[in-house]
C-alpha cells in the first residue's frame, strides 16, 4: 500500500506554545489530505480537509484559526496546532488517498501532550 | 444521527473463534466501503475494501447490505494476534471525505 509519513511522531509542548506537525505522502501524490484527532479510547474525529493550492474545509466546531493547515505541495500537509493548551493533548493523525485511487493511508500518527 | 454506527464492543472470544461485527450507514449516497484495523495506539491500517458481492482475503469475509445499509466483517478461526479494534469506514460518491464507525473492540483469548 501507499506510505504516509508524520513527524514528529511525539511532541511534548508547554501550555501557550504552537506545534507544527508535517504530513507526507512518500510515494504517491495527494491533492487532499485529511487530519483526524483521536483521544483515548475514542474514534478517530475528522478535523479538517487539508486541499492542494487552496483553503482547508474545516468540520464543525473545529477552529481554524488555532488548528491552521497548509498544504503547500502535492506531498506535504502541515498542521499547527496554536496556543496549545492541555486539553489539546491527542493523538493526531493525517491520511490521504491516491490522487485518483478509493483507499485512504494513514501516516503514524503524532501524540502531542502540552503540559 | 451518526454517519457511521458501531457496536464498541468490547467482543471477547476464545481462539480459533469466528465472530462477526456489523456496521450501519445512514447515508444512501455511501458509496465505497471499508474495514480497517487499528492497535492500541497505532493508526489505522486498512485490512480490506468491501464490495457489493462480497468478498473474502482468507479468514476475513466482508459483505455490503445495501438495502439495510450495513457492512459486516467476519472473522474465522481467530488468532491471538486479532486482537485489534476494528473500524469500519464508508465515503460517499464522488467525495473523498472518510466517515469512520467508533470501533470495535475484539479481544481474543488463549
């Protein structure tokens, strides 16, 4: 299957601080990328749609302007999480499909914990 | 109403088990199907597409009621090692947006 990287793979942060977590498609272009937050033993959550060359479509309840995503190329997704507070401690995972193709890949996942 | 609904389970079974799970869709619109298998702590990793007349990958069968919009994953003959929760996964047609089912939970015993 298709490879999908995410760095770092864990970031401990203080309270007030941002982070940057970069989403890379190895193998394979991708003109959508997706990121999902995951709490412990919860479901994945969609967050936002991250498209090539144009503004991300973020869900309902998600704040774009504390979770900014670009997607500056056909490989490489980028999410900042700003202002981190506690409560934003996740597991945070981007996938993306093939351009073309029905399957999504999933990169590794980054766990954030903010102190 | 949930896009995509899941027993969480847990499911615990003996080894050499078969068991199934159900998955139900409330959009008709859905078009694509899937099961993925996600560890503890580990993301996602896609075990099987389902199609409309079933399909089987060895001791995986998946089928797709369209009619009474669910997808089912069976599991023959279980292993230790399919211990996992077990996510399904429908996107609609012609949208790359996943919509993911909250899991369930399986724990085989030895």
């Amino acid at each position: 299957g298709a490879v999908v990287s995410q760095h770092p793979s864990w970031v401990i942060c203080k309270s007030g601080t941002s982070v940057k977590i970069e989403c890379r498609s190895l193998d394979f272009q991708a003109t959508t990328m997706f990121w999902y937050r995951q709490f412990p033993k919860q479901s994945l959550m969609l967050m936002a749609t991250s498209n090539e060359g144009s503004k991300a479509t973020y869900e309902q309840g998600v704040e774009k302007d504390k979770f900014l995503i670009n997607h500056a190329s056909l490989t490489l997704s980028t999410l900042t999480v700003t202002s981190a507070h506690p409560e934003d401690s996740s597991f945070y995972i981007c996938s993306a499909p093939p351009t073309g193709g029905n399957e999504q890949y999933f990169g590794p996942g980054t766990r954030l914990t903010v102190t | 109403r949930k896009e995509v609904e899941q027993d969480p389970g847990p499911f615990n079974v003996p080894e050499g088990a078969t068991v199934a799970f159900n998955c139900t869709y409330s959009n008709s619109a859905s078009q694509s199907f899937f099961w993925y298998r996600q560890d503890c702590r580990k993301e996602p990793k896609l075990l099987m597409s389902v199609y409309s007349s079933g399909n089987e990958d060895g001791r995986f069968t998946a089928q797709l009621n369209r009619a009474s919009q669910y997808i089912s994953l069976l599991i023959r003959d279980s292993k230790l090692s399919d211990s996992a929760t077990y996510l399904c996964a429908v996107r609609r047609n012609g949208f790359n947006k996943f919509y993911f089912g909250s899991g369930t939970k399986l724990n085989v015993k030895p």
